[in-house]
C-alpha cells in the first residue's frame, strides 16, 4: 500500500468564474438596466441593480473564502500489473480556520478520460483547538491500460457560492507516481530447454537427472591441462572430459533484450499509438519479463543483457523472499527504446558473461546489433532467439545459421504458447523447476 500526502501551501487557485446561471444574471440585469433608462422607470432600475449584484457578490464570496486543504492518497497495491486494477483511496481534510464548504473533485489520470471523477465533498468543520480536522474519504479504481510510470493527480476541487452563480477550482497538492509493471505471463510448471551439446546445456539435464561425476566435469577444450582430465566420466561418454574448477549451485541463464530503436522501425516507434513499432517493443518487454521471472523462479540465475545503455535492473537475492522479481519488473515498467545510431552498444563491448542457456528476444535488428547477439552464444550452448515477424527474414536467417533456434512470433502472440513453441520446434527435453544441488569440491 502506497500513501503520500501533499502539503495544503502547494495549492493552486484557478481563475473563479461565473457558471452559466451567473452569467445570465448578469445579462438579464444589464438589460433591464438599458431597458430602465429607456422607459424611465425607477423600479426597473431597482431591479437591474440587484439581479447585476446577485453574480459579482457571488464571485466576491467565493474569492474571500479560499480553501485549504490537504489530501492522502493511496494506491491498494502500490504497484500493478498493465490491464489489471488498482484503487485509489482519497482523504481530504480541512486545514483551515474556518468551514469548507460542499465541494466536487475529480482526480487527473494519464489515459483516456484523462480524469476520474466527479466525486462529492461534503462540508466539513474548521480545524479545532486540538489541531484536528473533520476528513472526507471516497475512492476509485484505476486499470492502467500499458505499462509504465504514471502521474496521478493533482487533485482538482470545485466549489461554488450557495446560489450556484460563481465556482472556484482549487488545484490540491501534486503527482503520485504509480508503477505499471508489464505482465509476466506464467509459463507453467516446467520449461523447455534445448540438450543438444555438453557443456552447460548437458550440466542443466544432469542437474535433475545426471550423477556427481556429470555434475562435476565438461568436455575437454583446447587449452585445457591433461592433469584435469576425468578418465572415469571419459570412458562412460566416450570423449575427453576434464573436471571443473568449481561447481556451480545454480544453472545460469541469460536474457537479451532488443532496446535500440533502429531495431524496431526507428523514430515512429517512439509514438505512442498502435503502430507496429510500438506494439512489437511492448510485445518484447513482456515476453522478456514473463521469461525471466519464470527462469528465476525455476532455480537459474537470470542475467538480462540489453544491446543498448544498460536500464534493467537485475533480480533480487533470497534474502528478499517473494519480492526478488520486485526491482526487475519495476525496471522494466520504465525500459524504453535508446535512439544510440551513429555509436556501438554499450552492452556489445562485453564479452558472453555466465554459461548457460541464452535467450533473444528482438525484432529487426540491425547488422551490428544482430553480430553482438550472435556473439552471446558459446559453440556448446543451447541458444533462443523469439523473433517477431515484420517481413525481413534476414536476422531470423543469421541466427539459424549461427545455432539459434528460432521461434516466430507476432505481436499479438501469447508468451506461454511462444514458450511451448521452444519444445515444439526443437523437441526439447523439458526440465523442471530444479532445486539447487549441493556445492561439492572436484574429485580425482
């Protein structure tokens, strides 16, 4: 549950006007006022100057009773999924010296009607010698329509003179930020790996199924000292195995992510309507989401590479409990594209981090990007690209050429059924969600 309370010195008065009741008054007094002069009768005249005073009285009652008020608002829960709801609780309290009199809000949202509301406000006492306040609380449900950061509010108060003639619109306090993560779409109880290779492909497999002699020993390389060759796992898979230098307690995983705009159209997918663009990044964020909160929870340890300036924050530690996706899904309700032409990715100097499956997610990248992607790929590791369909096929060829297997996927494409597509175009061995193995020294 999220609250923030605005102090009562950052209201803002807006213009005080005549409503339309009020407007008439004063057309009707000024022509009777004409029409006095024209038939010289006093009573007219009479007449015309009250109903003219009726309006500038009212607006002068509303200028001299300014409010001062002082709201609390909080969001149940404080951070929510896009397309899922959240509510608003508001509590308005009177700060000041004198009655407030009945009053209207509405409350300002970023999307469509762009405000909530109306809501009513009832009179409420002054403020007492023990410096409390009567208080008004109404509420509302917001559903965030896409992901993002979002400005709620200020609050927008309308109140008037008791005969409705004049209103005066009180801005209460500021912003209150809500977070709108992308929706991390469950994948089920098991995933689909690729097993094709050694390496670390083979080490996730044996991690459910394999001995400590799998555990413990990968395939020789060039380089490698004979001292570290494991005779034992060598006969039993009929080439040179050497023993690792440490065991690993958690498979790793990586997740890349497409952030440069050239890789998604260019500058049009930066507007915020419904071209393709912008539907296949939101698309891309939610797939990355939905993918490595469901490889996290499975017992890897997620590394989220970008092509661009790094804006992903990484997952939490155990230490944290069930909010360990918490930073990594805050961070990417505010990922946006990078406009970096002209210069190399910031993540493209780096080398392939962790072993370990890797997965892509990206559009239409361009050549350098879709070089760097390949790169993350050792020769032993199984290797994911979710490729969206936008009519070039070129990265889609590259990357198959390279040992990625390919999935095919639109922007209107359910990340659980792309997930499934993994086992269904490679037949994969599916791998549970694992418990980490014990850590255990290299034996002779």
């Amino acid at each position: 549950m999220s609250r923030t309370k605005t102090d009562p010195r950052g209201a803002r008065r807006s213009v005080t006007r005549l409503t339309g009741r009020g407007v008439a008054f004063l057309v009707v007094g000024i022509g009777c006022g004409i029409l006095s002069y024209t038939t010289r009768s006093t009573e007219l005249q009479y007449a015309a100057g009250f109903v003219v005073l009726l309006p500038v009285a009212a607006l002068i009652v509303v200028l001299a009773r300014p409010l001062r008020l002082r709201v609390t608002r909080t969001f149940t829960p404080p951070v929510v999924s896009a397309g899922t709801s959240s509510v608003v609780e508001l509590e308005v309290r009177n700060v000041s010296t004198r009655p407030s009199p009945p009053a209207s809000w509405t409350d300002r949202v970023p999307w469509f009607p762009y405000v909530v509301g109306p809501g009513q406000l009832p009179r409420m006492r002054a403020q007492g010698v023990a410096r409390t306040a009567q208080r008004s609380r109404s509420g509302y449900t917001i559903r965030p329509p896409l992901r993002g950061i979002y400005d709620i509010g200020p609050l927008d108060v309308t109140y008037s003179d008791p005969f409705g003639l004049a209103i005066g619109r009180l801005t209460v306090g500021g912003k209150q930020k809500l977070y709108v993560t992308p929706v991390a779409v469950p994948f089920g109880e098991s995933g689909s790996i690729s097993v094709s290779g050694e390496g670390s492909a083979r080490l996730i497999q044996r991690m459910v199924t394999g001995n400590d002699d799998d555990l413990m020993t990968r395939e020789y390389r060039i380089g490698d000292a004979l001292r570290r060759v494991h005779w034992r796992a060598s006969a039993r898979h009929g080439e040179l195995m050497v023993r690792q230098e440490e065991q690993r307690t958690y498979p790793g995983a990586r997740v890349i992510l497409d952030t440069r705009m050239d890789g998604y159209g260019g500058p049009i997918s930066m507007i915020e309507f419904p071209d393709n663009g912008f539907t296949w990044f939101e698309w891309a964020v939610t797939m990355t989401a939905s993918l490595g909160v469901h490889l996290h929870r499975s017992g890897f340890q997620v590394d989220v590479l970008e092509t661009g300036p790094r804006q992903i924050a990484p997952f939490g530690d155990a230490k944290q409990g069930g909010r360990q996706d918490l930073e990594f899904l805050l961070s990417l309700a505010a990922v946006r594209l990078i406009d970096d032409r002209g210069r190399g990715s910031d993540a493209g100097e780096q080398p392939p981090s962790s072993l370990g499956p890797v997965f892509a997610v990206v559009a239409d990248p361009t050549i350098d990007t879709l070089n760097w992607i390949i790169a993350q790929r050792r020769p032993y590791e199984p290797a994911v690209a979710f490729v969206l369909e936008t009519g070039n096929e070129s990265a889609t060829e590259a990357l198959r050429a390279n040992g990625w297997l390919c999935v095919p996927v639109t922007d209107g494409s359910d990340p659980a059924l792309a997930w499934a597509g993994v086992s269904r175009l490679s037949g994969a061995v599916p791998v549970q969600t694992m418990p980490a193995p014990r850590s255990t020294g290299a034996r002779g």
